[in-house]
C-alpha cells in the first residue's frame, strides 16, 4: 500500500455523528442512491476530498454510468453515512458550474446536497472586523453574483433580490448552518476537521502542511503587484504589510478558523484589494470565488472553501494545497451533522436486509421489487417497520393529474349540504356542467369549493377520472399567470405565438384529456369575465364549453352567477349556529371558553357567523393571547365612521349588504392592532395593498433591514390569516377583501407607501434576459398592477419599472403591452428630463426596439436617429452609443435601407473589435447582424466569411445544441443559398433540423422554423418531393397547435404553394394561395406586408398558368399599394416592379415592361453592390425584353456586362452564370430583330 493509500484509512472523532470505518452504506443499485454531490474545480481540490472518502465504488465494481451526451466525470463513493459522487470540473468558473452541475442532477437525480468546496480568495477583515487569514475556512450562508446586474451610465447597480440572484439557501441547510454556528457544535466541527486535516497532512504527495506565518502577508489594498506573469518574490514586492494580531502572536495558531458568511461568486477572478473592499464593505461579504453560482440553481448548495489568498493582486500558489485540504476536511466534517433522508436510509437499509438473505430469499424480494416499481413501492418489513404499500385510491389517482395550488383546510368544518348540492348539481344533474356558488366575501365560497376540489380529487366519482384544477378569476394577469403555471406542471406544449391563455383553453377542449373539474375563483367583476363595453374580451373567452368539462365559479356578484350559470345557482348564506361554533372552537386554544354560551352567541353574532371573520377572530385571540371577552369588548369599541368607511367599499351591484360592515370590523379591529404593536408587519400590508393579491413573491416584500424582522413580520399577518404562505413558504396569498380593505386602509398615507411600492418593484424587478423570463413572468402581474393603476409615483422610480417591464414584455412577445408601457415612460421623461439625458435615450432606445417588433419601422427610425445624433457627444467606443448604431443599422434594413445598414454595422463592429475580448457575445452579435446584411446586399462572399468566424469562435465556447450557435448554422446555410452552394446549405440545414429533432418537441416554434427553411431550400436546389413531403409534415404539426389565421401557419402554407408550382401542380399552388390570401383578408389591414406577399405569389402562380391579364391586375394592385407604405428602393417594392415587368413581358406590353425595368435596374444600382443577385436578375432581364424589342445592342452591353460580373463572383459551373452566357450567345447569333414569345426562365428572383 503506497502513502496515498494509506492516507485514504479514515479518522474518526468519537462522536454520535460520524460512522465506524466498517460501517457505510451498501454500494447503491444504480445512480439513484446518490443523494450528495461535490463539486470541485481543480485536481487539488478534488485529491483532498478523494483522500478522504471512506470507501471508494470503482475499486469494487464498475464505475457507475451516465445520462447519455453527460460529458462529466465522475468518482463515486463513501463518506460517513453517504453515497458521494464527486464531479469533476473541466476548468474553473461559473459557467464550467452551471454546466457540470446541469448535467449531474441529469445523470444523478436524487441529488438533495451539493457542496462545492476548493479554494478562494478571502477578505481580510469580515463584516465585524473579525481576523482571516489564509488556511481559514469560509462556510457560505448566501451567495451574492456581485458582476450581475444593470450596467447604468454613472454606476454598477447589482440585481440583489433572491429570486434572480443565488442569494440565501434553503430553510434545511439554514437550520444545519445555525445549528453549527453554536458554541457546543462548532466545537464538535472543529474537532473532525483537525483530525481529517491531520489525516491529510499525513500523505506527503497531497503537501497540506502549513505553509507558516512567514508566507502569509497582506499589503495595504493600493499596493499593487504590476506583472501578473511574475511572483512578488520575482518582482521583489516589498510594500507596507498590514498587521494582525492572529499572526503576531506569540504562539501563532495553525488551527484554521471558521468562519460562515456571504460568499461573492463572479465569473472573473478577483486582483483588486481596492475592488475587494469596496465591494466587501458595500455587500457583507468575506470571500470571493468563481463556481458557486453556476450551482446554486441546480441543487440545494453550500460552498465550503479555504482561503489561499488575499483577493489582490498579489497572487501566489504557496497556500493553494493547505486551503484545499482546510476545505476537504471541514467539508466531511459537515455531513458529520447532515440528515440523510428517509428514503436513502429505507434503500440502504433494504439492501443490507437482501445481502442477509438466502438466495430463495433474494428471488422473492427481486420480484416484489419489479412488480412494485422498487422497494418504496412494496411493503418492507424491517425489523418491526413497515412501509405501507400504495394500493387503492392512491393508485387510482395517479393516472389523473391535478393542479390545485391551495392546500386542503383542515379546519373546515360543516356545510355537508351545501358541498352535497354542488355534487349532485355538477356530476348527475344533466344540465349541471356550470355551477355557481355566490355569497358574500368572507362566506365562505372559495374554502368550500375547495374542499370540493380535494374531495373529487380523492373520492372517485361515478366514472373515476376526473382531472382537478384550479384557476383564479380576479384579473386577466393573474389569470394568465395561473395558466402558465399549469401549462408548466402539466408539460403543455406551447407556440411563440401562442399566449398561454390560448393554451390553456387548447387544452382543455381536446377529448384526449379526459374529464375534468374546473373551479374558477374569485369571479366578481363582470368585466374582468366579458371584458369592458369599449373593449370586448376577458376570462371567459378561454373557458371551454365542451362535454367532458364540468366547472364551478365562485363569486360575490348575482350579476356574474346568473350570467355564467343561469340556473345552476347555489346561494351561500353565514354558517349556522352549530358550525359556527364547532369552528370558532376547533380554531381556540382554550377550549374551557365555549362553556360561556350568552359570550359566544354575542361574539358570533357580532361576526355575522361568517367563516373569514370567525377565523380571523380566531387568529388574533391567539397571537395576542386576549380572551373572547377581551376580543369582544375590542369589537364593540371600534369607532363606526372607520366601520362605515370600509362598508361601503364592499358594496358591489348585488344586495348584500347586513354583514359586510362585520367583516370590516373585524378586520379594521386587527389592522389598528397590527400598526400599534408591529409596524413591519403594517408596512408589508400596505405595500400588498398595491400588488396582485394571489401569487406574491417574497422578493416583492419590502426589505425590513433584517431577515428575522421579514420572518417576524410575515408570520405575523399569517398569524391574523391576513397572508396565506404557498407549499413553497416563498409565495403569499391574500384574500381579495381584505386586500380592497388595506386599499382603504392605505388612503390616509397612500402616496408615502406608493412611492415605497414603485422603489422596491423597481428595484428587484429582473432585466430582461431571456434566462430571468421564470422571475419576470411571476413578478409582471403585479408590476402591470402598480403601474397601470396607480398615477402619481416618483417619476424615476416608476420610470424604471416601466422601462424593464416594457423589455421583458417584448422578450415575452406581448408587443402591444411593451410599446403602451414605454411610450408611457418615455411620456413621463420628455416632460421631466432633459433631452440628452441617458434615461430618456435608454427609454427611447427601447421604445424603437418595441417599434421594430411591432413593425413600426417607420416610428423606430425616427426616433433612433435621435438617439444616434444625442449620444454623438459619448465616446465613439460607449456601449449605449454602439447600440443605438445597431439598432438604427437593424431598422434600415427592415426598411429596404440596406447600404446604409452596412455602413452602419461595419462602423459598429471595427469599434467593437478594439474593445472587447474575440467571443463576447455583443461583439459576436454584431457579427452576425453584419453577415445577415451582408447576404441581404449581395456580398455573399464576405457574409459567409463573417459567418464562419462567428461559428468558429462559438463552437469553441457554446454547446452543439446552443440557440445561438444553431441560430449562427441556419444563417450561414441561408448564405450558401445566395452563394449557389445549394448542398452545402442543404446539409447545415439538415445537421441543424436533426439537433433540434433531439432537444425541441415537435411543434416547437424554432423547430418548424428550421423545417420550413429547410424545405424552401430544397425547392431551391429542385428536391421539390423533399420539399413537399416536409411541408406537408409541419402544415400537419401546425393544424394541431395554430389558429387557421396564424402567421406561421399561413407562411408554411404559401411555402407549399411555391412548391407546388415547382413541381408543376400550378392549378394546386393557385388553390392553396387564394386560401392563403383570403384568410389575410379578413384578419390584416389592406396594405400589410404579409398580405401584399402572399398577393404577389398568387400573381406569379396565375402568370405562370397563363392568366396574365389576372396576375397583372393583382400585381398592379401590389405595386400601388406598395409605393403608399415603402420607400422607392424598398426590396420588395423593387421585386413586385421586376416582376409586373414580366407579366407586361408575357402579355405583349413590351414598351411597359422596359420602362419598368429601366427604372429597377437603375434604383437597384444605386443602392446595392454590382455583383448582387437582384441587381444582376433584373440587368439580365432588361437585357433580353431589350433583343425582344429590337434593341440587340442595348441588349448586348446589358448582358456582357451581367456576364463579367458573374465571372468573377460565381463558380463557372453555377447555373445563373450559364444561363446568362446562353442569352448572351443567342444575342450575338440573332443579330438581326427575332421575336422571342413567353418568358425566358429562371429570370424569377426566389424570395
């Protein structure tokens, strides 16, 4: 046994926490055992943690598998009561992290823990001026991604709210790390790691020992080291040392510190001591590293890392091996007190059980095994304990699925009859599919339907198959939001194009899910359900109407009742005597209360025996410790002018009106008390007051300075049932009434809490990157609700708000949205900033992008010129300066203005190859903006250049199935197109589809994308079956998922028609068109650009036919309509003249048919490149109606001069530069006039 070996005998501290060394669990059946996962980047890193495993499974059997396409690699094996697998990182960072990470829980997916642990540079002081030094070990309580956020024109601002930065962990791992942070277990921890350190240090090959005080030395943070390639001892660095007194002391410690603390994770190493401090002082934290982030989303995460040096520049390896080893230790030593769960100790434990048994023994339980799915499926009995089978209902409702957000209440209580009704009404009454239960708020409606919902859910009903969901009903947003939930759990696939409300309904009507049970809750306002009179258009155009759907609404209104269910009403009164009081008694601690009866009839009748108020009532009594006496006397002091108040707000278009003013005593009563006694808790209240009232992330929760006085605050108002916390304790409900009640509530010092609102929404609102899109669709609800009905507001506060909801909006594809919410800002700015201001421009910068999305290219251009010409006096290399030139460069292009777009973006990207690293993605952006007008002007050759220098670099940084990498692909095959390398475009296109095949669905919108460029190209390159037979596949894809006007739809179908015509089926291709055009009809305006398309190739079809006199009325109808909304060198209005020519040409009007030529050839030349297709198509063209007309030598110089062009740009065997050398010959053998009848093909530009 060599030294490593021996060193790998494990040291075990007496305690009740760590195993024997004969003691580990049994070697896992497959992947699934392994519930711990460490990360390390670095071979060091990753030889102290092997050094220390108990037990390793390759030395015993195979190594383990992986997923298949998992490029990690792997050690599997003990430590104390563990199954450990250790990844192995392929270089250091956040992304190698998040990559090595994404793919373990891939391979592995019981991972609960994962621990990163290695090394990291340190902050010598923490936040209370405690002493670190190097060896110290720091355990992270949080993260923070200091280098993530907004980069603002006078400063950093760092994105800071949990949900969109790593931010703290877990409520378990919080509880384990205070449990250590004790005296008694610190002590304990300390005591593993210096006898796993010793362990280590015992090996010589690992060299953990000491380095010495000697090596450890901190300069003054201006000090800086001035040549990375050479240590300080090489440059002789003598700077001022700072003193500490760990180090001065006389007996110096070698034991490392612990220290637990926020963590900074960043993707670039730290070499600053002045950036260290600044950014420690500004944040807290006491170290920096570079992976935890990139793990942080994939598993439950502790970093665990020894400091090596001091965050500065003065950087050594010296410490590197010590800390790794200070790292490894603490690290054993943690699982020393971590919890396995039940479920790895019920495997382990039935596997040691079968390795005791005989080998009859081990048969039998193989096959309980198989046919039970595993051992938690079938009932083990280990030494008196028992597992329970699942049989039974349980099994029944697994092949059901359901959404209910809502857990079951289990205090609910009475209303037997009512919940009878309800059934008998909706699952045997044949005209009972739409039930309504309407009543006052606070009733009792929504716990009702519920208990409903759970019960359907668990009880089978007469044909046993009932799906349950459940969706809220007080806005449009929150509704849409509780649709994207559901399509999330359900696995729902969903287009670009489609809105999820639009899913949602999809879904439901199709047969093919089987019956189901949809509660609809909180339907009070008519015109959230049907819309405003001026604006039709609400919930209930997204709630089937079909036989297998049964559904129930809640509301406060008759109005909505009869509306929704006719009939089918069931009114819901107060609870009666006898429920109220078993309730109001199972929710008291002091049950002796109840014997007062004269008391409690006075209390409930006060609450107007409404569930709500009887519960709330409930809730106060007991968080404050008052009797029902003492509650009663608080009732009965309320002043009325407040009670009368809030009365009146509750009022709506029913007539109920005897109990509302109870339920607002009550809850005035505990919105007073509340404000007295907490006011962290009034102040969350009043800020809910102007947000959604369901879904509240706690993000959105104002900061209260610390994190016990947010716990405090919120267990608070869900101590009085005012906030309902979500299964995942990060999500808050409200009732809807209370929430009207705080609105109320809120008017006396309504504007201080509004501008409170829009700083904090603004604050913790994500930017729109395509990776936030989870946080801004939770958070856009209520940031739609602040904004759009709240007026006043600090401008800058709301401002901001409004300018990342309006991106996100876009990035979401809710254009409309995104262009009235910027505009708005933009408005607010034009009156309260000056004009050069940077967030006026940004505002405006953004306003044009949402313009361009919503094709207002016209508006876009205007406004970022102005842009352009404001921000002229910022550096030529600013990177707002550099944007707006891309954005305007991206307009003029939309706009036909492709020479200037090329000026544009040339300038763009020589600046930004000065400035920024080869693989930056706004350098590689750019990149490919320029090649895509590069093939849009005709300078293919420098296209595909650019194209694969952009592929080059990606392929080195992105994945094979990476959007952009792919996006790259499918752009540079659309160059070879243009190129004539019709193959070699084929077979991108084709590598590009069959990745896609691997990662997308089916119906995904990128996907088809792909298939439908793909099928155009074989049509190209004359594969018309090919091409056919594709876009008959995606038409029948699209069916399934598209309305019959959808865009995408609509353009596979034109697409096919093309290829009809190809394959010489012009009568289909003129059926399918005047389809296409038809549908466009009734749903786009008269010159939209789509329409006047799809008009131009119904002309070519019919030209084609023979039908000239229709194609050229069709056509003149295009140009005309054309000059009205494109400039005179508009690409397509050029292509509809070019192609009007031909169909003059074809009928006889040759004179008609050179005038129009005349005229393309002439704007082409002066906006695009001599050797550009087009421009070459509609010379050769001009030149043969020239020889029809008797003009030979005209027609001669026209194609001598399109033949010396293609010379030089195409191969010689390309089949436009042949074609063109045919014409020119047969001008040079008809010297004398011949007539020439029809059109000479292949002069059609293939759009």
């Amino acid at each position: 046994m060599n030294s490593l070996d021996s060193a790998r005998v494990p040291f075990n501290p007496p305690d009740t926490h760590t195993s024997s060394a004969k003691s580990y669990p049994s070697r896992p059946s497959d992947r699934r055992g392994f519930e711990i996962a460490i990360i390390c980047a670095l071979t060091l890193e990753a030889d102290a943690i092997e050094a220390l495993f108990d037990h390793h499974w390759e030395d015993d059997g195979p190594p383990f598998d992986k997923e298949p396409g998992d490029p990690n690699a792997y050690s599997t094996g003990v430590i104390g009561r563990f199954n450990v697998v250790l990844a192995h990182m392929p270089g250091m960072g956040k992304v190698h992290a998040a990559t090595v990470a994404s793919n373990c829980g891939k391979s592995f997916p019981s991972i609960k823990l994962a621990l990163v642990v290695g090394i990291c540079g340190i902050v010598p002081f923490g936040p209370d001026k405690d002493e670190i030094i190097l060896g110290d070990i720091i355990i992270s309580t949080g993260v923070i991604q200091y280098d993530f956020g907004r980069q603002l024109p006078e400063r950093f601002s760092r994105k800071d709210t949990l949900l969109e930065v790593p931010g703290r962990p877990n409520v378990e791992i919080r509880g384990v790390l205070a449990k250590l942070e004790g005296l008694r277990h610190r002590r304990q921890l300390n005591a593993k790691i210096e006898g796993y350190l010793a362990v280590l240090q015992s090996d010589p090959e690992l060299h953990a020992e000491y380095p010495g005080a000697a090596e450890d030395r901190l300069f003054e943070p201006s000090y800086r080291h001035t040549d990375d390639q050479r240590s300080c001892e090489q440059l002789g660095c003598n700077g001022e040392l700072v003193s500490r007194s760990r180090l001065s002391a006389a007996d110096v410690p070698t034991k490392p510190t612990i220290h637990f603390g926020l963590m900074a994770s960043g993707d670039a190493v730290m070499k600053s001591g002045e950036d260290r401090n600044r950014i420690a002082t500004a944040e807290g934290i006491i170290a920096f590293e570079m992976e935890g982030a990139g793990v942080w989303d994939s598993f439950p995460c502790i970093i665990i890392k020894g400091g090596c040096d001091y965050a500065d520049s003065h950087k050594s390896k010296v410490w590197q091996r010590y800390a790794a080893a200070t790292a490894a230790a603490c690290a054993k030593a943690f699982l020393g007190f971590w919890i396995p769960s039940v479920t790895q100790d019920v495997v382990c434990l039935a596997a040691n059980v079968k390795r005791r048994c005989s080998l009859a023994d081990r048969e039998c339980f193989d096959q309980r095994k198989r046919l039970a799915g595993g051992p938690m499926k079938q009932g083990l009995k280990i030494e008196q304990t028992v597992i329970p089978p699942q049989t039974g209902e349980n099994a029944a409702t697994e092949s059901r699925t359901h959404y209910l957000p809502l857990s079951r209440n289990k205090n609910f209580v009475g209303r037997q009859e009512v919940i009878s009704q309800l059934q008998q009404l909706l699952f045997t009454d044949p005209d009972g599919q739409r039930v309504a239960l309407v009543g006052l708020g606070g009733v009792g409606k929504t716990q009702i339907a519920l208990q409903l919902a759970h019960i359907v859910k668990k009880e089978d009903q007469a044909d046993r198959n009932y799906s349950v969901i459940w969706m809220p009903a007080l806005s449009m947003a929150s509704f849409e939001q509780a649709c994207s939930k559901m399509i999330s759990k359900f696995g729902i696939a969903q287009t670009n194009e489609e809105n999820p409300k639009e899913t949602f309904k999809r879904f439901l009507s199709s047969e093919k899910v089987g019956k189901w049970f949809l509660i609809i809750d909180n339907a009070d306002s008519i015109e959230t359900l049907y819309g405003k009179a001026e604006a039709a258009g609400g919930i209930d155009q997204f709630i089937p109407d079909c036989e297998h759907g049964y559904i129930l609404y809640t509301t406060r209104s008759r109005e909505v009742a009869v509306s929704v269910a006719q009939n089918n009403i069931v009114e819901l009164s107060e609870m009666d005597d006898q429920d109220a009081k078993t309730l109001l008694k199972s929710s008291l601690i002091e049950k002796d209360q109840m014997q007062d009866t004269a008391l409690i009839d006075r209390l409930l009748h006060e609450l107007a025996y409404l569930p709500l108020a009887i519960t709330q009532a409930s809730a106060y009594m007991k968080v404050n410790e008052v009797s029902v006496k003492e509650y009663l006397h608080l009732l009965q002091n309320t002043e009325q002018d407040m009670v009368e108040l809030l009365s009146c707000g509750f009022r709506d278009s029913s007539h109920y009106d005897s109990c509302q003013g109870a339920v607002a005593t009550t809850w005035i009563v505990s919105f007073k008390q509340i404000r007295a006694v907490h006011e962290d808790a009034a102040t969350i209240l009043s800020i809910i007051a102007y947000l959604e009232p369901k879904a509240i992330p706690r993000a959105l929760l104002p900061p209260l300075g610390s994190e016990q006085k947010m716990t405090r605050a919120i267990g608070t108002l869900c101590g009085y049932s005012f906030l309902t916390k979500r299964e995942d304790g990060e999500t808050f409900d409200m009732h809807s009434l209370v929430h009207l009640a705080t609105q109320r509530w809120n008017e006396d010092d309504g504007l201080e809490i509004r501008l409170m609102a829009f700083k904090h929404i603004a604050k913790v609102f994500p930017t729109d990157d395509w990776e936030n899109r989870e946080i801004w669709r939770q958070y856009m609800p209520h940031a739609l609700r602040l904004l759009t009905n709240t007026d006043d507001g600090d401008t800058k506060d709301k401002c901001e708000l409004g300018y990342w909801v309006g991106g996100c909006l876009v990035a979401d594809g809710r254009i409309r949205q995104a262009v009235h919410i910027i505009e708005s800002v933009v408005e607010i700015q034009r009156t309260t900033l000056a004009e050069n201001d940077r967030r006026r421009l940004e505002s405006q910068h953004a306003l044009a992008i949402a313009y361009l999305s919503n094709k207002q290219t016209k508006e876009a251009i205007e406004l970022l010129k102005h842009v352009v010409a404001m921000e002229e006096d910022l550096a030529e290399n600013h990177p707002s300066r550099l944007a707006s030139q891309h954005a305007l460069a991206t307009a003029y292009r939309f706009n036909g203005q492709i020479k200037e777009a090329v000026e544009q973006l040339e300038h763009v990207v020589a600046v930004q190859a000065d400035i920024l690293p080869e693989n930056h993605p706004h350098r590689l952006a750019s990149q490919h903006t320029l090649a895509a007008t590069y093939r849009f002007n005709g300078q293919i050759k420098e296209a595909i250049e650019l194209l694969k220098h952009v592929l080059t670099v990606e392929v080195d940084m992105l994945p094979e199935n990476h959007p952009d990498r792919l996006t790259s692909q499918h752009e540079l095959a659309k160059a070879y197109k243009s190129d004539g390398r019709t193959k070699d475009a084929i077979k991108l296109l084709e590598h590009v589809v069959a990745v896609q095949a691997d990662i997308l669905p089916e119906n995904h919108p990128h996907r088809l994308a792909s298939q439908h460029t793909l099928a155009a190209t074989y049509r190209f390159n004359g594969q018309i079956k090919e091409a056919v037979e594709l876009l008959k596949y995606m038409f029948t894809v699209e069916v399934d998922i598209l309305p019959e006007d959808h865009p995408d739809r609509l353009a596979s179908q034109h697409e096919l028609a093309k290829a009809y015509k190809s394959d010489g089926r012009t009568k289909d291709a003129i059926k399918l068109l005047e389809h296409v055009v038809a549908v466009q009809a009734e749903t786009l305006r008269e010159n939209h650009p789509d329409w006047l398309t799809s008009q131009h190739e119904l002309a070519k079809a019919y030209k084609a036919d023979g039908q000239v006199k229709e194609a050229i009325e069709l056509l003149e109808h295009v140009v005309a309509a054309e000059a009205d909304i494109l400039s005179e060198n508009h690409p397509d209005r050029l292509m509809s003249q070019h192609e009007l020519a031909l169909a003059y040409g074809a009928d006889g009007q040759v004179k008609q048919a050179i005038e129009l030529l005349e005229h393309v050839v002439a704007v082409r030349a002066s906006i695009l490149s001599e050797d550009h297709p087009n421009r070459l198509v509609s010379e050769a063209t001009l030149g043969i109606v020239y020889q029809d007309n008797g003009q030979t030598k005209e027609a001669i110089e026209m194609l001598e001069h399109v033949v010396a062009v293609q010379a030089v740009t195409l191969s010689e065997d390309h089949p436009d530069r042949q074609l063109s050398i045919v014409w020119l010959q047969s001008c040079y053998d008809r010297l004398e006039e011949v007539s020439v009848s029809g059109e000479p093909d292949g002069l059609e530009t293939d759009d």
